[in-house]
C-alpha cells in the first residue's frame, strides 16, 4: 500500500531509487499505552458508580475508545482505578518523571473536580500510596484536557493510573454520565499528549544483522515496496524534534 504524499518525497522518487523513507512518519513520544484496552477507563475498577462504553460526536481522538463514568445521585464522587499498569522500572530513569494525561467531559456544569494520578504500593513502608493533581473545573459540555508529571517512585513495584471526578449533588443520572477519551502516559509527552496518542515500540527483526531484538519504531518505505526502516528507540523516549535517536536501518 502507498503511504501519504510527500512533494520532497515525490521529486526524489522520480529518480527511481531502490528504496526510499521520507522520515516524516508520526514519532513524536513512546506511549506506555500499547492497545485500546488499557485505555478502557470504563473496565477499571470503579468506586461509587459503574462504566460504559460511552459516545460523543466530537471526541478528540475519534480512533480512540470512549469510557463513561457513570456517577450515582446519592454520592459526590466516582473513581476508576487501573488494574496493574507497568512498573516504575520501565520508564527511563534518567529522566526523572513520567505524565498522565487525557480529555473528560462533563455533560453539565454539576462537575466540580477532576483529579489523575496513580497509586502503589510503597515497599519501603507497606502501605498504599496516592500521588495526583486536583483540577477545580466546573465547565459544562466543553471536552478538556487534564494532565500532569510526576516525579519517578525510587520503588520496583507496579503501579496503578486512576480518575478520580467530583460532582455538585442535586442533578439527575444524565448529569453524571462523564465520559473519557484519549488516555496517555508517557515520558517528556507533555508537549504533544494534547494532540497525540504516541507511537508504540516494537523489536527490529532477526534478518537485520547486528540490530536484531533491538527497540524501535518502523518506517515504511515511500511509495510501493514494502522495505521497512526503523528508527532506533533510547529506552522510552521518542521525539523527531530534540530527544531520541534517529537512526535509519534498511532491511
């Protein structure tokens, strides 16, 4: 299949070489989200209410999932929290922090908080850890983006993201239908979560000698022929302005 015109890409074509990339594929950051079922708020473990698969006309990421959390009239929140999400020891420690982020709506002004995060298991202390960012909102029909960085647990444990949104008692069921759309967690995203979901890892190939089980993001070829390039991955991180490895490699 031909991927996307590309006019540069087009001239340098015309010269008939034997394959061509025209590196301007999408590899703005790693997402440490590699399917749409780790982004299903709605199958997380809930608190005061229930989820759904939820839908929308206007959703930021049309392509991705949308979960509803739906709150009940007689509390004043509801929470979902991940099942085991990834250790602390995956992200790039040299690095120092990590993000979550992502887009809530609220289908009326009964909204009065939304706060993300993650929760873990401290084995220093045996207890139960709660790190997150309160957002005071109270804005009605309007999608909005919520995100936050936090500094790396020193801790080899899993750790768990959660949605934790408040509500104004006195609305109807309807009121409390909060819908979520475009989870992200990721390292040194916080410049392009807003409009992307990232690019997920794979392993180079055995027949690319010397590079073979090596991380790294593929690059279709231009045109036609199907000869993938990879671009090399510094353990998480991923970016075509300023901070990854951009190498090139030609099966």
């Amino acid at each position: 299949m031909s991927n996307p015109s590309n006019i540069y890409a087009e001239k340098i074509y015309s010269e008939q070489p034997t394959a061509m990339w025209s590196l301007d594929d999408t590899a703005d950051y790693i997402s440490f989200i590699d399917s749409e079922s780790k982004r299903s708020v709605h199958t997380w473990e809930i608190e005061n209410g229930s989820g759904s698969v939820g839908s929308s006309e206007n959703e930021p990421f049309p392509n991705s999932v949308i979960s509803s959390l739906n709150g009940q009239i007689n509390k004043t929140y509801i929470k979902a929290v991940s099942p085991d999400f990834a250790k602390f020891t995956d992200f790039d420690q040299d690095l120092k922090v990590f993000s979550i982020g992502g887009y809530v709506y609220s289908p009326s002004t009964y909204l009065s908080s939304v706060e993300i995060g993650f929760e873990y298991y401290d084995s220093t202390s045996g207890t139960t850890e709660n790190v997150s960012k309160i957002f005071n909102i109270n804005i009605g029909k309007k999608w909005l983006n919520v995100s936050d960085t936090f500094v790396i647990p020193r801790q080899d444990v899993y750790f768990r993201p959660f949605i934790k949104i408040s509500y104004i008692p006195g609305g109807t069921l309807e009121d409390y239908r909060f819908l979520i759309n475009g989870l992200t967690v990721g390292q040194w995203n916080e410049e392009f979560s807003s409009k992307s979901l990232g690019v997920t890892k794979i392993k180079v190939p055995s027949n690319v000698r010397g590079l073979a089980g090596s991380d790294a993001i593929a690059a279709p070829s231009y045109g036609l022929q199907n000869a993938p390039g990879y671009y090399l991955v510094n353990n998480n991180t991923n970016s075509i302005s300023d901070k990854c490895l951009l190498h090139i490699i030609c099966l």
